[in-house]
C-alpha cells in the first residue's frame, strides 16, 4: 500500500530525446519520454526538411525499489517516431504535447544537425562510411583518408606568452580497439598547461568532403615563449581497427576482424610576434586580461613584530607564469622573502586563476613612514595595448615594539666579559726554577708526524673536492646514478600502491633526471630525438637507446592506452632498472 502511495506521489515528466547524429539520407529516431504517468493524444511534431516515416513505436519500463523497508516504483514510457534526413543543414524539433490524467505535458524544443553524406571521386572505388559496416569489409585497405590525427590550433597568429588552443583530435570511419603513441607531437618553444580529458569516440563530424566519428585525444593550452615561426612536430600512432568479415552458411552475418595500421599526425605552425616595442617601465611579461588588488594586514605598527601586505593577481592569461612585484618598502623595514600561492586552471580557451603574494615585513624603528604604490604592467592581446594598473601607497606609524632577540644576545655578552679578571692568588704557587721543552718529550716527535699525516690528508681532500665542486659535469656524473635510484623507489611505492598514474610520472622523471644528469643536458634540451644522439655520441650501443626511447613513449602514450595490468607494469620498472645499471657500466668515449 506504502509503494501505491508513493508511486501516486511521483512527479510525471514528459521530454524529447533528440538524435546525436544524423547523415542526410539516412533514417533517425526521435524519442519522447513519459516518466510516471498514463498518457494519450500525443502527435509527432513536424520536422522541416525531414519526413515522417512512421510511429509511434512505444516501449515501456518499470522499476522497483526497496530501500529501508520502503517501496517504490516508477513507469518510464518511451514514444518513437522515424523520420528520413532529407537534406543537410540544422533542424528544430518543436513542442510535442500529451494529456495525463487530464492535463497537457509539454515538452521543449530541440536541435540537431544533419551532416552532408560522404563525397565520392567520380570513378573511384567508395571508402568506408561510419554508418554502414557493409562498407567496412575486411577485403578493403585502411587508407590515410579512413584514419587520420589532426593537429588544430584555434589562432594561426598570436603574441609572444598570448594563450593559444592545441587540439590534438583523431578522425576515424572504423571503430578503434587500441591507439598506441609511439611518438607525441613536441612542443618546442612553448609552456603547456593540458586540460584534463577522458578521450572517447562520441562525435561525428564532417571533415574534408568526409563524416568521422572524432575523439579529442589531448588538448592543451600553449604559451609562445619567443617570436617567429613556432611548429608543433607531427606525432606516430600505432592503431588498431576493427573491420568484418562477411560469414557464409544459411544465417550468414558478419564477425570482426582486427587490423594493424600506422598513422602520423599533420604538423601545425603559427606565426608569434614578439611584443611591441618599446616596452613600459615595470612589464615583466604578463599577457592576457587581468586585475589586482592589495591590503595590508593591521593597522598599528611596532618595532620588531613581523607584518604582511598581500598583493592579489586576478585574470586570465599566463597568470601561472607572472613574476612577483617588487614592492618599494622603506629601507628601515627587514623584508622575507614573499611567499607566493597560485590557484589556476583552464577555462575556455585560456587559463584563469589567482596569484597571491605574501610580503612579510618587520619595522626596524620607531615612526612615520610610506609603503610605496606599484605599478603592474599587462599585454592585451585583443587592444593590442599595455595596460598599467596600480595599487595605492601606504602611510603607517611604527610604535617601539619589544626588544629582539639580538639585544639580549648583547646584554648576555657583556655581562660575561667581567668573569675573565680573577683575584690575586696568594700563598705558594710551586714555582720552578728549570724548565724542560716539549720537543725534548720522547712522545713530542711521534704526535708531530702524525699531526703532519692528519694536514696532509686534509689538503689532499679539500684539492678533491674543490676539483670536483669546479667540474660540474662530473658532479652531474657521480650524483646521476643515486639520484636515479631514489627515483625509482618512488616509482616502486606508486607500483606497490596501484597508482598506475603516479607510477608512469615518477619512472618518466627518473629517467629524464637521469639521462640529463649523465649526458650533462639542461632541462631545455632533453627532447626524444636530442637523447637518441646525445646516447650514441656518449658510447652507448643501440639496444640501450632503443630501450631508453622505448621506455619514455611507453611512460607519455599510458594515459591514451587502456590500462596495463600489474604485470606489464613491473616489467617496465625492471626494464627501467636495468637500462640504468647497464649505462652505469659505461665509459664515455
């Protein structure tokens, strides 16, 4: 009785399911969902530019719940209607309306598109379509036209640090069972922050004459970091497609076959200018569209207590990468180095986000005196103009405060000094009239060779170390082996806990420190094809830089490959070690 109750209580609701995608020619459904309710009258709306082929089908659903000793139940009723895509172009469904129980529901309007069908070449053989698997026949070749990767920038001019879109995007007729980068596009001269996505085929689209099922595989917001013409390489994809193979017999069908291709990538360029000149006192580089704010915290002021003036940073733009304002503090003031507190990410088609500065400041005396105003300095890229913004200057009283600590470290110090005059000893002080010399000891010539041993060795150490503090490469060289393996068991604690995730970035890192540490490369320069060669030059045989390269397109393609098992896992952190203990054993050339 409880559950008739409450299924009476239930709110009735009436929508449209629109289609996702649709090719002009092809049939497509249209769905009107009744939730908790006994409907009647319903006619299907008219769709301009398509025809009503038939319906309604209707299909219905219930549902039961039990949940603490109570029952529920809900009706979903579905009314489907086929209608024939008759012309590409962007469609309206109108309202559509149904009586419960007496009263009309009436359900919004909604849009789709309907795609061109796929061009034909006159006289060419037709490629496969993403709506017809008949056309997906094992018999056919998987050309460059049926799978491709796009690189898509949404600018192809921008400014020196001005946030530009990277669209990394794979187009495909046939459906994808694994994707492998083997390798990634690189990035040279830009900062990237990456938008965080779980690539999945959801979309067609309709590409060069063509239809696509699409999915973005990485997409990234990319600051410029010097002018000129800036190319993002291509990348190389290993990838499987499924295709069908057509069965004989009575009942006939189809079963999958999987097939192996390579893939490459488009390179995509972008012409940077630099910033115009000549450029306005106190510009440090931001570009983008931003605000600031600053306070100081309290308002009385004494001698030797700490206080802070917060600077705030608000906008969009390489706010990640601003550097902090100088502040004009009073020469009586000690100043900490600012502690600085970054709160940013991707929004749209740039980086939003926070920067807070926390300058801490100690007043030194006694009186009147003025925090300075400052002036921040941004680029807008779309005015094409400097903006400068400034904060007001503070007048403050300093009150005398509590003594320091140093002050007392004085007074202690002085105080001490009166204990080194004793008093006259008086009485017999067992004086001697002859004396004898140390160097006639019989102990005194041993302990001198010794202490002569002890100096010698001590010069002989500090010679070392101050060859080894002068040669930087070799210190790289000593350290890259340690540094390595203290890597490592980060990456064997992120393999023990099953952050899969964790684990690649950490074997990534160690191996990057590593090669850096022992070829003597900057950050700047440990790119794939730098290390191949650095390797080679260094002495290394080529199985140990294959198994190098391998392992870091391994570590950058985990997070577009389905997930490894634990197994493959802890083969890649052994394959890891050993390359390592094998290049330890080396000697450069």
């Amino acid at each position: 009785m409880v559950g008739i109750v409450l299924a009476a209580m239930a709110e009735t609701s009436f929508t449209v399911i629109p289609p996702r995608t649709v090719i002009a020619g092809n049939k497509f459904n249209v769905t009107f969902r009744l939730k908790d309710g006994e409907g009647s009258g319903l006619k299907a709306p008219e769709i301009k530019g398509c025809t009503l082929l038939y319906g309604p089908s209707t299909s219905r659903m219930q549902n039961y719940q039990w949940v603490n000793g109570q029952s529920t139940s809900s009706t979903t009723i579905d009314y489907s209607f086929t209608y024939r895509a008759d012309n590409p172009g962007n469609y309206t469904i109108g309202e559509a309306r149904i009586s419960v129980g007496g009263k009309t529901y009436t359900t919004r309007s909604a849009s789709f598109t309907v795609l061109p069908p796929d061009k034909t070449q006159p006289g060419a053989q037709p490629s496969a379509r993403v709506d017809d698997i008949g056309t997906q026949s094992a018999d056919r070749s998987v050309n460059a036209n049926d799978v491709l990767v796009r690189i898509i920038l949404n600018k192809t001019h921008a400014y020196e640090q001005e946030a530009i879109v990277c669209t990394i995007k794979l187009y495909t007729k046939h459906s994808i069972s694994s994707f492998i980068p083997t390798t990634q596009p690189s990035f040279d001269g830009f900062l990237i922050d990456e938008v965080p996505l779980n690539p999945t085929l959801n979309e067609v689209e309709h590409y060069n004459g063509q239809n696509y099922m699409t999915a973005i595989l990485k997409q990234c917001i990319i600051f410029p970091q010097k002018s000129g013409k800036l190319t993002i390489n291509s990348g190389k994809y290993d990838v499987t497609v499924v295709q069908y193979e057509r069965m004989g017999g009575f009942w006939g069908g189809s079963r999958p076959i999987e097939k192996q291709i390579k893939t490459t990538s488009n390179s995509a360029s972008i012409v940077i200018d630099p910033l115009p000149q000549p450029q306005p006192e106190g510009f440090t580089g931001a570009v983008g569209k931003f605000s600031i704010d600053s306070r100081l915290n309290g308002q009385v002021f004494k001698t030797n207590e700490a206080a802070s003036l917060v600077y705030t940073i608000t906008g969009t733009g390489n706010v990640k990468y601003v550097k902090e304002p100088v502040i004009d503090f009073p020469s009586e003031f000690e100043q900490y180095q600012p502690q600085t507190d970054i709160d940013a990410h991707v929004s749209g088609n740039t980086v939003t986000g926070k920067m807070t500065i926390d300058y801490t400041f100690v007043p030194q005396s006694v009186g009147s005196f003025t925090i300075g105003a400052d002036k921040f300095v941004y680029f807008n890229p779309e005015s094409k103009q400097y903006v400068t913004l400034t904060t007001p200057s503070y007048d403050i009283k300093v009150l005398q405060g509590a003594a320091t600590s140093s002050a007392v470290v004085g007074k202690q110090s002085v105080s001490s000094k009166n204990s080194d005059i004793l008093h006259i000893k008086l009485g017999d002080l067992d004086l001697q009239k002859f004396h004898s010399y140390y160097y006639n000891s019989w102990w005194y010539w041993p302990c001198y060779i010794f202490f002569a041993g002890i100096l010698v060795l001590i010069v002989w150490l500090y010679g070392k170390q101050a060859r080894l503090n002068a040669d930087v490469q070799g210190r790289r060289l000593a350290r890259a082996g340690k540094v390595a393996r203290r890597r490592l068991k980060s990456a064997r604690a992120a393999m023990a806990a099953h952050d899969s995730d964790r684990f690649y970035a950490e074997l990534l890192g160690a191996i990057w420190g590593y090669l850096g540490d022992k070829l003597g490369l900057p950050a700047s320069q440990l790119t794939r094809d730098n290390i191949a060669g650095q390797l080679a030059a260094y002495g290394a045989p080529q199985e140990i830089t294959d198994t190098f390269i391998s392992i870091i397109d391994d570590c950058e393609m985990a997070r577009y490959s389905p997930a490894r098992s634990n197994e493959q896992i802890e083969q890649l952190f052994d394959q890891a070690s050993n390359v390592m203990n094998e290049m330890e054993g080396i000697r450069k050339k």
